[in-house]
C-alpha cells in the first residue's frame, strides 16, 4: 500500500511520499506515524505531491501544515490531486500561461 503524511489534524490535504497510480489504496500517516486514513487515489500523482483528505467544495480552504494555503478553485473529490489545476494560492494568482504549462 502506498503512504502520504499529513502534517496536522487540521488538514484536508497530505503529501505522498511515492508515486501514487489512479486506484490505488494510499494510507496516511500522521507526524506521529498513526494512519489516521486510508484513501482511493481517484488520480495518479507525482512523488511529494497533495491528495486530498476529504471532500472540499469549491471555495473551500487548502489547509496544510495546520494553515491555509489557498482555495479550491473547483470542486474536489476525496483521493484526488490537488495542485494548481483545481487551487487558487495565497501566495500570488496564476497566469493562464502557468496554468497551461506541461
């Protein structure tokens, strides 16, 4: 089973700790190394980066590391992939040349 850690209880979000492939089972683990889920990857994703925890609405916080890190710019399902496609950031607005970018 793959593995992501959540950084505090506050958290919506955990980073994964290995590539994940769309369907498989993800266990996360607190800071404590306590699984405090077990998830259903909804899509692949790349070493150290965000699945989500829960289901956040559209508007909703990204919560990490106990604070907000930005806004869903979209609808997101529990086990999905969460970076700049469906994420609005705190930290500057992206462009449409960013968000294109592959």
């Amino acid at each position: 089973m793959k593995k992501a850690i959540t950084m505090d209880a506050k958290d919506n979000v955990a980073t994964v700790i290995s590539a994940i492939t769309e369907g498989e089972e993800v266990e996360v683990f607190s800071t404590k190394q306590e699984v405090v889920h077990r998830i259903k990857a909804r899509d692949s994703l790349p070493l150290g980066h965000k699945i989500a925890l829960t289901d956040i609405r559209q508007g909703d916080s990204i919560k990490k590391y106990g604070a907000v890190i930005g806004k869903a710019s979209k609808d997101i399902a529990v086990g999905e992939y969460v970076h700049i496609h469906n994420v609005e950031s705190n930290r500057m607005p992206l462009t449409e040349h960013m968000l294109s970018y592959k």
